[in-house]
C-alpha cells in the first residue's frame, strides 16, 4: 500500500504526496523477467525462418507455403540464408543426358505502400546425369545447396536472331525492407523436361536484421518493457 504525504518520504522516496507510484517506479522482478518472448507463446523472430519438405508433381512446378513473413514496422536492411537438401530422388537411367531439382526461391519486399514481387530471386540446382558412362548416375540424395547471397538482372535483351539473354549485375547480399515474404517453387525434370520424377527436396530460408538496433534500447523504461520481445511493436 501507498502511503500518502506525512511530512517526510514515503518507502519509496516519494515526499510530493501522491497516492501514486513514481514515473519510474519498477516492482521487483525475479532473474529472467527481462526476456519476456521466453514466456510468451511465439518470439518476435518466429516467422523470420522456415523448412518445407517438398515432394515433385509430375508435370507441374511445386510451390511451397510461405517460408519467411517479416512485418518489422521500419525499414532495415536484411540479410539471407537459402538453403536445399535432396531427400530422395531415381537414379539417372542410360542414354539420359540429365536428371535435376530446380528451386526458385520468390521475393515480396515493401516498404511503406510499395511492394515489389521478384519472382526467381534467386535458384537453388541439384543436377546428376549418366555422364556418357555404361550404368545409371546415383542420385546424390542428402546434398545439400545454399547460398548467402544473390545475383542481380540489370539488363534483358531480346534481339533477334539470337536468342533471349539476361545479362546479370553485382552478386547482393542484403536487401531493404519493412514487410518481406519469401516463397519456393521446386521443378523435377528428366532430359531438360519437366516430368514424371518422383523427387523430394527439404527448402528452407532464414533472414536477420543486418544491423539489430532497437529503439527501445535507448528508451529510458524499465529493463522489463526495455528488453521486451515485441520490440516497441515491431516484428
């Protein structure tokens, strides 16, 4: 209970009468209270990375589920892992020349009111062939691809007689952004030919901050509210 004005500090140095605690006041909070997130059901970061298990349609390009969500509030710059294993797969038969797993990573970045879809921002290969050899080529099940970084397109050309050709630019490896959604689209084919090859791939992507500065960090608030996991509403 609050002790009102008596002519001295109450037990909490307050002297100005009021019933109330002081601007600044904190409870007691026990170790841990600092990292609310660990109590709460999801962490801010919980849609910042994901997996998908992944298996070919004959004929059709697969697509994946939403693998990143971020909605952070403000723009930041991001950094990216894109990643692909080989779960199972044929084997390549005699006389084909190539038997492979594409995986087209799309990109919806935003900011403010602007969103721009880049659909095959970047692509993930997994390719085995006979080789010209006697027998079948091992499909390479449990490799795995991933890469750090991009490359941009900075020109199309479509001039006939030669046929059409992306000339592409600098290698990126983060992006700017307040709202991001990433999805995969994987393609099986035999010989060059999307087909029946019953392949199965595991996808995954993970994105982070850049640079991770928090406003609230240099809020002057309590450690409870300052190390908060909704980082000033951001996630």
């Amino acid at each position: 209970m609050w002790r009102r004005y008596s002519g001295r500090g109450d037990d909490d140095g307050q002297v100005d009468g009021d019933a109330g605690p002081p601007a600044n006041f904190a409870s007691f909070q026990p170790i841990g209270a600092g990292q609310p997130w660990l109590r709460a059901p999801l962490p801010p970061w919980h849609l910042w990375g994901g997996s998908e298990v992944v298996s070919s349609i004959p004929g059709q390009t697969t697509g994946t589920t939403q693998l990143v969500k971020v909605a952070y509030r403000r723009p930041e710059s991001w950094r990216f892992l894109l990643y692909g294993k080989l779960i199972s797969a044929p084997d390549a038969p005699v006389g084909v020349t190539s038997v492979g797993v594409a995986m087209l990573f799309d990109l919806i970045v935003g900011i403010g009111r602007a969103a721009i879809k880049i659909e095959g921002f970047e692509r993930l290969d997994i390719f085995w062939s006979t080789g010209g050899g006697p027998g079948p080529t091992a499909a390479p099940i449990g490799q795995q691809v991933f890469v750090t970084s991009a490359q941009s397109i900075r020109q199309y050309q479509n001039i006939p007689p030669a046929v059409p050709n992306l000339i592409r630019g600098a290698e990126i490896s983060e992006f700017v952004a307040q709202d991001i959604q990433l999805s995969c689209r994987m393609i099986a084919t035999i010989g060059g030919f999307v087909t029946l090859v019953p392949a199965v791939v595991e996808i995954g992507a993970q994105m982070s901050p850049a640079t991770h500065i928090r406003p609230d960090w240099y809020l002057d608030m309590p450690g409870e509210a300052m190390f908060a996991g909704a980082e000033t509403e951001g996630r």
